[in-house]
C-alpha cells in the first residue's frame, strides 16, 4: 500500500516529469480530435477538451492542462483555467450529451485562476453552473484525479457517476499553505496542513468521495508513464461497463445520492443540549 | 491560489479594522457605527433605525439572520427546518469544535444559516438566511444539508425559494466535505429548476467562494444589496498576483451589476416589497401544472 505522506505526495506530484494530460491522452485514447472555444469569449488553453475513442468508443475528454516544461506552462496558465475555460468544458459535455457520449473529465489543477479578468467575467457563475449542469447532464460522466484536485476549480470537473484518483493524487478544498496562513498565520506549517487536511486518495475513499484508486507506476506514474496510462484506460473502461448499462433516469438519480450523502452532522433530540445554546 | 476563497473576507475584515480602530479606542463600540467603506460616522439609534445602511454612502452593512428574518417575513410566519442540525468534527480538525462552540455562544444560531418556511407580503416560500457572525457564515456540513434539504421541501411542496447569502466560503475545517456541499447544493437547485420553480437569491455583504460558486449564482433571478462584496477571488491574492491597487469598487455589487451577473440592486429598505412582487409574478409557476 501508499506509505506516503500526504505532503511527500504533493512533492511527488509536483516533479517536473510528471505526467499530464497531454502525455496521457495519446496513450488512453485511439484518436483525439480537439475542440476550442466556448462560443462567448475566447479558448481557454489551460483546459484541453475533444472527442476521442477508447476500445472503439468515442468518448469527450476534458482536462485541465499542467504545462511540461515553462513555455507550455505558461500558455496553460499553469492549468489554472479562466471563466471561459469552464464554459469550453460545459459546451463539449452538452455536446456529448446530445449524441449520447460518455465524458471523462482529467482533475489536475492547483485552483481555478484568481484575477480581475476571471472575475470580470464570472469565475463563479461559471464554476456554479458547472455544478449545476452536470448534476443533471444525460449521458455518463467519469472523473479522474491525475495530480493536484485543488477546491472549487477541481470540482467543478468533477460532478461525476465515478470519481477516480491516482495513487499519490490529492483533492483538497484549499491548498494546504493557503489553511496555514489562514488558521496559523504562518505559511510555513503548509506541511502539517497537509496531514490534517486529509486529502490523500484513501482519505477520499474513506469519505465516500472517491470510488477506486489507480495504482501508479513503482515510485511515481514519472517513472513508467505508459504503465499508469493502462491502469486509467482500464479502470475507465471498467467503470464505463458498469455505467453504460444504467438508464438515464436510474444514473442521474445516482449520481444526485452521491453527492446528496456527502456531509457529517448530527442532529439533536436531546432537550439538555437545547438548553446548552 | 486556492487561499483566496477564503482571504478575501479576512482582508476585508483587516481593512475593516484599519480603519475602525481609532474609534474603538476612544467610544464605546455601541455607541457609534463607522462605515468601513467611507469612514462615514453615525450613532448608533440613528444606524439601527435606518436598517443598518450608512446615510452617506448607501453601503449596507452585515445583518444577522434574526434581523434579516424581522425586516423580511410577515410576523410569525416564519416555521424554522432542521434547527437541529450541529456539525461535527469529521477531520479531528485542530480547534474546530471550539471555534464553532464560541460561534454558537456569540450568536445563538447552530451554524451559519437559518432555512424555514415564511410567508413574505402573504406570499408563501421557502426561506434560507445565512448569517456571516457565525465563523464568517463559512459552509460546512450543516450548512449545505439545510440549503439541500430547504430546496427538496421546496420542490416537493411547489415552493419558490428566496436565499440570503453571506460567506466567506468553504469551512476548511471540515476539508474536502465541505467542498462536496458545493455539488450537493447545486444538484438540489437543479431539480428545483427542473420543477419549474422559482429561486431568487440575494446577494449580500459578504459573498465570497466557494458560495459564490455554487448556489449564490445560481437564482432565476439575481438581487444584491448595494455596495455589498461579491466575489470569488480574495482582492489582496489578486493585488499581489498584479502589484497594484485595485479600485474601490472592484467586487462590489455595482461591478457585477456592470459585468452582468447581477439582476437588480435593491436597497435594503425596498427589498421586502420587491421580493413579495416578483413572488407575485411567478405565482403560475407555483399553482400551475407540474410540467416535470
């Protein structure tokens, strides 16, 4: 099993060879054909979003795009998407649920991008309505966290029937240095922040959040690329046999009971703690 | 990055206090109320009566939700859900079961919201008040279940829902669960919608976050009080990513107006009366027939 802890995974999953999305499509999906745009503003280059086949079935894949090397980065924004980034992702997933597509969405962002552009043009609308709409999109969608699931510019690639997370991924509601500095006021307990945040892949199992874990590569999915590529062209497939086989209304009615049960709480009867408030 | 959804009211807070502190010193916090947008002073009698608005510059200041309730619903209306409801501490977060104890104390709520069913000008509906004293109206557990289960009663008894939002975001202390109560609140919304229901959500100071998006911007239709913060991002993280002072008004009520994501502004004395009006025009949307 994975004894590593959770910060020595967000080292891991921050090494220059990491694989990304653009390593991984090529090696999961027969053909690739990329899509642009999101009809209103522009083309968001830090989400990649297309039509691809896996085993002969045409699937939309959409991803957040860490970059390789400085250049890409930076034409990727450091996969930080904008508004319309979102947007791109919602028009490609209404457009596989109009020909009956499965989408299967790739997690690996440090957050969605923070400016006066992003709000100028709606960074929240546009991560909310995604919530929205693929709560209720009519065809299957698979979510697979590659690397770094940061808050609500993850999730919002991530309403899903299936949520998959490689072995060392992380998904988190805030980065474990923004919790220090907020809590501790100090930045540099990012590490500790990162344990009691619990955000590994078994943490999210754990919480009925995640639905299976995809081994990595000896050492990290940088140390045989092709090897972890399988392993998510597998467990897609798997997952997509299960799904495929559910009617619409029977999928979105599950879909809603895995995120309707999310959530810890207690409710009291006890008249005594009443009194206590 | 993702420290802005939750820097952005602790700056605001900061500058808040930057620019109280010279009053506090001196008068009694009680007596006086100074504006944190124009620096504007009033007494306090004078503050109150004018429901909390600052007589120079028109910014409406935060509200609690027992207020909020008083100055929106028909007297005794108001039939709370699930005030039962207490969040645990799913994470063994260091220091949370004590925060939201000594939040309980100060306001008397549970959590950050209150949600029940009301009746405003005789228009009946579900209602949610978010109240931004308690630990910053953050959204945890509890406040995502009530927001669910307020939208599911609705849609089961054909009632539109009006929600007054205020937050600072997700509650970290409870980690990747409370991000979830983000798609949780959201699907709900969405078979709200699909029943042909009616959501009005207000805007007020402050919505930030992960609340902003999610269920904040997702009414039919869209108020904000005037001169309230709205945003996603913390101002302070995007002043430092640009190394410049941003405007005055960037994030308020008035620029998302501007930009679109805004229907009306409605000032905080006519908001009861605009409420129950456009309560009134979707009123078919309510008796008619059920078109799911």
């Amino acid at each position: 099993m994975n004894e590593l802890t959770a910060w020595e995974r967000i080292e891991l999953i921050r090494h220059k060879n990491r694989p990304t999305i653009n390593d991984y499509i090529p090696m999961i999906f027969d053909e690739f054909y990329e899509m642009h745009g999101d009809r209103c503003f522009g083309d968001d280059p830090a989400i990649i979003g297309g039509i691809g086949k896996i085993s002969g079935i045409p699937v939309t894949v959409i991803g957040q795009v860490k970059g390789r090397d400085l250049e890409e980065n930076k034409r990727t924004n450091f996969a930080c998407p904008h508004p319309e980034g979102y947007r791109k992702a919602l028009r490609l997933a209404k457009q596989a649920e109009k020909f009956h597509r499965p989408v299967i969405c790739f997690i690996d962002t440090p957050g969605a991008f923070c400016g006066v552009a992003a709000e100028e043009r709606g960074q929240g609308e546009a991560i909310a309505r995604n919530l929205l709409e693929f709560s209720r999109l009519k065809t299957p969608v698979i979510s697979v966290v590659l690397g770094e699931g940061g808050s609500g510019g993850a999730l919002a690639l991530g309403v899903c029937d299936a949520l998959f997370m490689l072995q060392n991924a992380v998904y988190s509601v805030i980065s474990p240095r923004g919790c220090a500095s907020i809590l501790w006021k100090d930045a540099t307990r990012e590490k500790d922040a990162a344990e009691r945040l619990h955000i590994t892949a078994e943490d999210l199992v754990s919480f009925g959040i995640c639905d299976g874990i995809i081994p990595e590569s000896q050492g990290g999915a940088h140390t045989n690329p092709e090897l972890t590529a399988e392993n998510i062209a597998d467990t897609i497939l798997e997952s997509l046999r299960i799904i495929t086989q559910k009617s619409v209304a029977n999928l979105l009615e599950a879909r809603y009971n895995k995120f309707r049960k999310i959530g810890e709480f207690e409710e009291i009867t006890n008249s005594s703690d009443t009194e206590r408030l | 990055m993702l420290e802005d959804l939750f820097k952005v009211v602790k700056s605001r807070l900061d500058y808040d206090n930057k620019g109280s502190n010279h009053v506090r010193s001196n008068i009694p916090n009680d007596l006086l109320f100074k504006c944190p947008r124009c620096q504007n002073v009033m007494f306090m009698d004078e503050f109150k009566s004018a429901m909390k608005v600052c007589s120079a510059c028109n910014y409406h200041a935060r509200i609690s939700a027992r207020e909020r309730l008083e100055i929106t619903v028909d007297k005794d209306s108001f039939v709370e859900y699930d005030a039962d409801l207490v969040s645990k501490d799913p994470l063994n977060f260091e220091g949370y079961p004590e925060k939201v104890e000594a939040a309980q104390k100060a306001t008397g709520l549970r959590d950050a919201i209150l949600t029940g069913e009301c009746t405003i000008r005789t228009r009946k509906c579900v209602i949610g008040v978010m109240d931004s004293h308690f630990m910053m109206a953050s959204m945890g557990s509890v406040v995502g279940e009530k927001i669910a289960r307020a939208f599911e009663r609705a849609t089961e008894k054909r009632l539109p829902v009006v929600l007054f939002t205020a937050s600072g975001g997700a509650r970290m202390q409870e980690g990747i669960l409370s991000l979830m109560q983000m798609a949780k609140t959201s699907a709900a919304i969405a078979r709200h919608s699909d029943a042909g229901l009616l959501y009005i959500t207000v805007l007020t100071d402050p919505t930030t976050g992960g609340v902003t998006a999610s269920f904040a911007s997702l009414g039919d239709i869209i108020i904000a009080e005037p001169k309230v913060l709205i945003g996603f991002a913390g101002r302070r993280v995007i002043e430092d990513t640009i190394k410049q002072r941003l405007p005055d008004d960037f994030q308020s009520a008035e620029f998302l107006l501007e930009h679109g994501f805004v229907d009306m502004i409605v000032s905080r004395v006519n908001m009861r009366r605009t409420i129950s009006k456009l309560l009134k025009l979707h009123l078919s949307a309510t008796e008619g027939p059920n078109h799911e």
